[in-house]
C-alpha cells in the first residue's frame, strides 16, 4: 500500500465519525419539541456534507505516479 493511501484510509476512518459526533452535538442543540420538518433542513445537509471532502482527497491519493486510479 501507498503512504498516500494508507493516510487516506486513516482520514476516512477517525474523520467521519468525527463528523458524524459533531453533526449530533450541533443536532442537539435544536430544541427537541420541533416537529421533524423544521429539522429536515439540517438533516439533509449534514448527510450530504461531508461527501463534498471526499473527491479531492481521493484526487490526493491518487497523484502518485504509479497509481492505478486516473483522476479527470
């Protein structure tokens, strides 16, 4: 394995449930007696979010010359 992917691999596994704790704290913070329209808004964004990060740290990993992965 590449130190590119290996680093890759450690970001995704302690920075999403990282997100995903503070997505929970932030979600706690809304007063819990709002009907379940009010928060979808919030919903919505935090499980789409974080997937914006992911492209270009796959783009990183993937500059090494002798990778398989040919980014466009």
């Amino acid at each position: 394995m590449r130190w590119r992917t290996i680093i890759l691999v450690l970001i995704i596994l302690i920075g999403l449930p990282l997100y995903i704790w503070a997505a929970l704290t932030a979600l706690s913070l809304i007063p819990g007696g709002w009907p379940i329209m009010a928060k979808a808004p919030f919903y919505l964004v935090a499980g789409i979010l974080w997937a914006f990060f992911l492209p270009p740290l796959f783009r990183w990993s993937a500059k090494d010359p002798g990778s398989q992965f040919d980014p466009k």
